[in-house]
C-alpha cells in the first residue's frame, strides 16, 4: 500500500509550528538576560541597554553613572540587581572613567577582559598573559556577586584565571576572604568612585583588623589593652570576614605572634552561609567601616559600624592626649603635659598629642585617671598588691603609667593579681569611656600637679576642686557688689525721706506760725472794734 504524503494543510500547519518556535527562540535570545560573555558573544556596549544578569537575578553588571555625579564620566560595575537606589558593590575601571558612551567590554583576541574605548584607548583590563586560543575565554557573573573569568570547555568554566572578588573596591561580600593582600578602599566621595584616602585590611603581623586614613591608622579593632573594655568587631562580623561559616578555632590566624587578640568563646558556633548571603561591609567616604543586612521588607538596615563617634577614632588626641566626648573641645592633654605643637590645637587638629615633661625622680606621684580606655600594655607580670606594682614603675624612669588588675583565686585559694606597665607613650586615651575599665596612674611630677601622690588624686577632682574656689571667689564678689549697691540704695532712699520728712514738717511749722499770726492779727483787730464800740474808759479798766 503506498504511503500517502503530506496535504497542503499539513504543510502549513508544520511551518506555523516551526515559525512559532522559531521566533519564541529568537524572542528569548534577544530580551533574556545573559549571564556570561564569550569570545563570540556580543560586547556589553556603554549605552546602557544591556547588562549581565546573575542567574538567580540577584546581581547585575553593566556601565552606569553614579546617581550622585554631576559629571559624565561612565564606569563598569556590579550592584545589586533591582536595587533603587543602586547599591554597586564592584567598580572596574574606578580610576579611570570613560569620557562618553562610545566603549565595549569584551574579550579581545589576546584573551582578557577588557574595557576599550572606539578610539583604540583601553580604560580596563585583567591583564592576563596572552593566550592563542581566545575563543575558550568566557566571563561569568555568579550569584554571589563574583565575576569569573577563565579557560571554558564551551559549557562550564574549568579554570579561573580571574576574579573580581580578589579586587575589591570598597565593599565584602560573602565568599570573599579577609587577608593580608586583600583591602577594601573607600570611593572618593559619593559620586565619584575613585580610590578614596581611607584603606581597610587585615594586619596579620599584629592580628588585628586596621582602618587607615591613608598611612595613618584611623582605627584599629581591639585596640586597647586586653584588661580594658573596647568596642571589638561583633564575632558574626570577624567570621564574615575570615569567610569561616564552620566551627572556627578560637586563635584562627591569631599566632603569628605571641601577643595575640583573644576572641570569646561563642565564636567557635556553626554558622549556615545563608546567614551571610544577604548580608555586605562597606567601608564609606568618611572613614567608617559598616555592616549592612537586608531585613524581611528587602531593606537595607545598619547592624554595626567602626569608628562610631571622634573619640572612636585611633589616638584621636595623640600620645598623652585624652578623649572626652562630654567636653566642648574633645581632646586635652593630661594634667602637667603640653600640646606638642600648639598653633595645630587651637586649630582643631589634635594628631600630633601633647608632650611628656621629664619624669624620673624623687619628686615623682601618680595621677589616677578612673573608667580610662587606653593602649596596649607594654608590660605584665603578676603582683602580690597595689602597692608593689607602684613602687616597680616608680623604680623605672621608661615608666609612664601603671595598673592593677586584681585577679580571681587560683586553685590555693590565692588571688592572681597582675600589674600592667606603659613604656614610653599613652596612646588612644579616653575619659568617661562607657565600657568602663581599671583605673589608669599616670607618672607626672608634684611640681606639675597638686595630687596626693600617696592617695592618688584624680584629673577629675582637681578642676572642680578650682572651678569651685572660683566660682566662691566669684560668688562672694558678685554678693558683696549687690550688698553694698543695696546700702547705698537703702541710705539714698533712706535720706529722700528723711528729707521729704523735714520739708513737711517745716510746712506743718510755717502753716502753724501762720495760724497764729493770722488769729494774732484777728484778735488785735477785734480788740479794736471793741475799743469802738463798748465806752470803757482806761481809769476803769486800771482800778482808777
């Protein structure tokens, strides 16, 4: 039986179907967002009209203008996708912005990634060595935020040669690991990518995460002695940054040295990676390191940040400089110390700390400063009391302040007291420091202060003790002024009555003399008419 072909209906209904799968294809190939770039692919062209797009859609790069820049200089970076305002987490060419939209990102034959301008200039590249086989070159943005770049098999990438997480710009994703050679930067300003003058990175020489304002350190985490209270990184943070999300030992990176910083116990807890995946640190124009969370409503909320106020700030006041936020100006040297350079406190820039008088003598006290945050200890050892740990810095010129930290019992029943000594400087000193801490004897001369060497006077008890004396002195002169215009007032009001009083009562006399005159006048007057008319003749009236 032979076959029978196809009708002409047939046919047309195959080719419907063909062309709608067709154009479906074509449709979801143009307006699909694409995740990675090959040798072949088309470039990310400056125009903004197309992006890379993570596959789960939590991350986007493209070219962009920050929202804040009046200027128009364009950058390629990744921020989070949706994001409004867009929150960018990775700038590549941040020193060098494109002067128009006239540039692509692509592989080029060489085999980077690169950002090239149509007039040949190359703004960005990755730098790689040369390779004779670009077309196995192929980019991809992950979910994470990392943009890899490496050797393909044409389906997944099988060597990373590159990734964005290992230049960073100013923000920590998870996956990322805090180390040596990796540093955050801050941007310029916030309109303005470019490398800003505030750094931030692991020192592991002394194990300790640093914030610098240039080469200067602007903060450093766990800074103060281990026996004063301080403002340490939370440990979800610390973990967060040391990409540890499993049971972590409690000296991880911690022993390069044997002064190492001693994290609590509850750091050595299971932490899921989901717990970090929403989560970022930024450090910000103005020198603050911050640790953002996304909440439930898709808000951003701040969790923590460091510096949190100028006495935060390293050594904000220098060596033997004090930190009070409760004082009109924040920074004072201590008592019987000088500004080192005068002119630059009195305009506002406190760096340079204030000068050590010479101290080492008989005539030598202590100056007892309570709820002091200050420096690492120089010095520590154990000591039977308060008064032997005195007398060991009294005995060493180098020495220039002491605590004691009384310790708990021991299994004999014996407290473990301990004398902690600074050589040489006081650094990063605060007053009235919240987080409480021992008190702090500072070594100054008896010339240069007038306290109780043997009691231990304080900073805080002589300043009243003379705003008091002054303020009396004051009082007494300001009572005594009013005293002595109020007797002069009295005595002035005193005579206007006296005087008023006299003036009256020489009326009353002149209306009195008046009177009488005036009857006087009558009488004389009436005598007279009587004379004229009673005949009465002066013999009679004499006895005659």
């Amino acid at each position: 039986m032979a076959r029978r072909g196809l009708n002409q209906r047939d046919l047309r209904a195959m080719h419907s179907m063909l062309s709608a799968v067709f154009f479906s294809y074509a449709f979801f190939l143009c307006c699909s967002a694409r995740d990675t770039i090959t040798y072949t692919s088309v470039a990310i062209a400056n125009d903004g009209q197309e992006t890379l797009v993570s596959a789960g859609e939590r991350f986007e790069l493209g070219f962009f203008t920050p929202e804040e820049s009046t200027g128009s200089g364009r950058y390629l970076g990744i921020w989070y996708y949706k994001s409004n305002p867009r929150i960018v987490v990775w700038v590549a060419n941040r020193n060098s912005p494109l002067p128009d939209d006239g540039a692509a990102f692509a592989i080029t034959d060489d085999g980077n990634l690169q950002i090239s301008h149509r007039d040949g200039t190359s703004y960005w590249s990755t730098e790689l060595e040369s390779t004779s086989n670009p077309a196995y070159r192929e980019a991809k943005l992950l979910d994470s935020g990392n943009l890899v770049f490496g050797d393909s098999n044409n389906t997944l990438l099988t060597t990373i040669l590159w990734r964005s997480f290992a230049h960073p710009t100013d923000t920590f994703l998870s996956g990322m690991e805090m180390s040596e050679t990796l540093k955050l930067i801050s941007w310029e300003s916030r309109a303005d990518p470019k490398e800003g003058q505030f750094s931030f990175q692991l020192d592991e020489g002394r194990n300790q995460f640093v914030i610098f304002n240039d080469h200067t350190e602007h903060w450093v985490n766990g800074a103060s002695s281990d026996f004063f209270s301080s403002e340490r990184m939370p440990d979800k943070m610390t973990n967060f940054l040391l990409n540890t999300t499993g049971p972590v030992p409690q000296r991880r990176f911690l022993l390069k040295t044997n002064r190492s910083v001693r994290y609590p116990k509850s750091r050595n807890t299971t932490l899921p990676p989901s717990d970090y995946n929403n989560t970022r640190i930024t450090l910000d124009v103005e020198g603050e390191l911050q640790y953002w969370k996304l909440d439930e409503d898709k808000k951003w909320s701040l969790q923590w940040m460091a510096p949190r106020d100028k006495c935060s700030v390293y050594n904000a006041c220098g060596n033997f400089g004090s930190c009070n936020l409760n004082n009109t100006l924040a920074c004072r040297c201590l008592p019987g110390f000088k500004p080192t350079s005068p002119e630059s406190w009195r305009n506002g820039s406190f760096t340079d700390g204030c000068r050590s008088p010479a101290v080492c003598g008989q005539n030598d006290t202590f100056l007892r400063l309570k709820m002091m945050r200050v420096g690492q200890q120089d010095i520590q050892f154990p000591v039977e009391s308060e008064t032997k740990c005195r007398e060991e810095c009294l005995n060493k010129c180098h020495c220039q302040a002491y605590s004691f930290v009384k310790g708990e019992l021991n299994r004999v029943r014996e407290p473990i007291n301990k004398c902690l000594i600074w050589k040489d400087v006081l650094k990063d000193l605060q007053e009235d420091y919240p987080y409480g801490g021992p008190d702090l004897f500072v070594r100054v001369s008896k010339t240069d202060t007038d306290v109780d060497g043997q009691s231990g006077g304080s900073s805080r008890k002589k300043k009243p003790l003379s705003l008091i004396v002054g303020v009396t002195i004051a009082s007494v002169i300001v009572l005594s002024s009013i005293f002595l215009y109020t007797c002069i007032l009295m005595r002035k009001k005193a005579k206007r009555r006296e005087s008023q009083q006299n003036t009256e009562r020489n009326a009353a006399l002149m209306y009195g003399t008046e009177k009488r005159v005036k009857n006087f006048i009558d009488a004389e007057e009436l005598n007279e008419e009587d004379k004229k008319g009673i005949d009465v003749s002066e013999s009679r009236i004499l006895g005659h």
